[in-house]
C-alpha cells in the first residue's frame, strides 16, 4: 500500500512540473477549417536554426556560396621548363647513372608538352640505352674493376621564350677500365608555337646552298684557332651539322671530339652571327622566336664536370 500512494505521487508530482515550463518548441498549429493543408504553417526559411542549401539544377552554374566542390576555380599556370633528375645504380654490372634535364610543364597544350619532352627524354634514353648494351658487351671485364662505369649528364638552355627554345645536353660516358670518359653532346631545338621540334633546314630557305655556307664559315674559325685537324669533319654534310642551337649571338654549331679535333682539344663550338647568314634565313635574321616574351626557367644547370678516372678509381 505504501508503494502505491509513493509512485501516485511521484506521477503527480511530474505532471505539475510538466505544466509549471513551457514546451522548448513552439507547438505545431492546429489546421484551420476551409485552410488548405500546409498554410499557416512556417515555411524552412522560418524554422529557427535550419540552414538552407540551394538546390543544382543540372547544366546551371553554381552560385557564391555553394558547397566547395560544385565549382572549381581555373587556375592557369604558365608554361616553364623544370629540372628532373634520373639517378639509377647496380653492383653487376657495376655502373651509375645521374643525368640532369629539362621537362616542360605548365599551361602550353598537352601535345605540345608532350612532344617537347619526347624529344629531349628520347635522346637522352636511347643513348642511356647504347651506354647499357657496351656493358652488357664487355660485362666480364667490366666486373673486374673495382670502381663503376658511369653515365653522367647536365644540360645548358641557349634560349628560352614563349615561342622558341634552344638547349644541349652535355653527356660524359665512361665505361671502367677506359682511359678517360668520352663526351657527347646532344641538341633539341623545338618551336612551342608549331608544338614540334626544329631541324637545321627549318631555318633556311629551301634550296639554297645553306650547308656549303655554314662549312665555310665554321672552317675559317677553326683553322684561326689551330683546332682544325680533320677536314671531312667539317664537309658540308647534313651529318656534319647535326649538333646546334639557337642563341641571341647567333647560330652555334657543335663538333663532338673526334669530329675536326683531337680529343685532347675537347668539343669545339662555333658561333656564326646572323648577319653572315643574310639571305638564306628562312624568315630573316635573328629567326622569329629570339624576341619572344622570356619562358620561365626554374633552374637552369651548366655543363657537367668530366670525373677524373683517377679519382674514380681512389
């Protein structure tokens, strides 16, 4: 009986507590008779403490403050040449390899970066290539050196615009157990206005002895400085004038050792003005590109140092 009349009133003593505060949400309204369902009634924009988010009505653009990801800013970023670096090393056979060079990137088209960084990788892998298939040749005596075979390589960019780049890659192969390391020079010319790469014939007027020109000039500056040593090096050829690049001085062409030189020589480089090539530019001189706004260069390395074999071997 006791437990009976203490329950009664707690269940009393609850319900007057419940009528002493007020409800913390307004009470729903009742319907009106002849309003139809719904009015009277607030609406989402009136609820306290609901927050609305617009509804995307496909195909429309989203409006300022819409939920991040409904619409992403364009961002153009501009085109500019950036270093990359390609490191490999192995005990059998036993070489390493570090090579610098330059990569595109940014805002030109995908093709055109695409064929730009094709032409400098390409060169680049086909000669790390040939370096891999002499070890493979000599691999027996390549294991009884105690020091690495080594693929070395760093860049130099001889003109850098918005329309037309110009660059070597200045490489120093040296396989163990050789005399000296051998360098080797390679060149991409390469138009960002076209979106494809340069040959020597791009830049004269088609038909003209353009060659002939180039050979005379180069071998009157090599004989100036005594360095002319093997004249079919310097014969008007296409393949005698596969190395060069564009500079604002003018067009530069490089012979490898071996070509017109001994190697204690070095690589022999020779700069001819535009002004001695009047008349067989193709569109005048300096070529169109020179004056183009500057493209950004990120870092831009020199030449790389040829490893003495006695340090190596120490």
């Amino acid at each position: 009986m006791m437990r009976f009349r203490l329950a009664l009133g707690l269940i009393l003593l609850g319900l007057l507590f419940a009528c002493a505060f007020p409800l913390p949400f307004p009470p729903f309204p009742e319907p009106v008779e002849g309003q139809p369902p719904g009015e009277g009634q607030p609406t989402e924009e009136e609820q306290p403490g609901r927050q609305l988010i617009p509804e995307l009505v496909e195909g429309q653009p989203a409006e300022e403050g819409q939920p991040p990801g409904e619409r992403q800013p364009t961002i153009q970023v501009p085109t500019a040449l950036v270093l990359r670096t390609l490191t490999e090393e192995q005990q059998r056979p036993n070489y390493f390899v570090f090579s610098n060079y330059p990569y595109l990137a940014g805002g030109s088209s995908a093709e055109t970066i695409f064929a730009f960084n094709q032409a400098v990788e390409g060169q680049l892998l086909q000669q790390l290539a040939l370096f891999k298939i002499d070890l493979a040749s000599f691999r027996s005596e390549t294991f009884s050196f105690s020091h690495p075979s080594t693929f070395l390589s760093g860049f130099q960019i001889h003109t850098a615009t918005r329309a037309l780049v110009s660059l070597e890659m200045d490489l120093s192969v040296y396989h163990a157990g050789a005399a000296h390391p051998l360098p080797t020079t390679l060149t991409v010319t390469f138009s960002l206005e076209n979106g494809q790469p340069l040959t020597l014939a791009d830049l004269f007027v088609p038909g003209t002895a353009y060659l002939d020109r180039l050979a005379e000039l180069a071998a009157g500056q090599l004989r100036e400085r005594g360095t002319l040593l093997f004249d079919e090096g310097i014969a008007p050829t296409a393949e005698n004038f596969v190395h060069w690049v564009v500079t604002p001085h003018g067009l530069t062409l490089i012979f490898d050792v071996y070509q017109v030189s001994p190697y204690a020589a070095g690589v022999q480089r020779v700069t001819i003005p535009f002004e001695q090539l009047t008349g067989l530019l193709a569109e005048g001189a300096p070529p169109p590109g020179l004056s183009a706004a500057p493209l950004t260069v990120e870092r831009m390395l020199m030449p790389i140092q040829v490893p003495d074999p006695a340090q190596l071997e120490a």
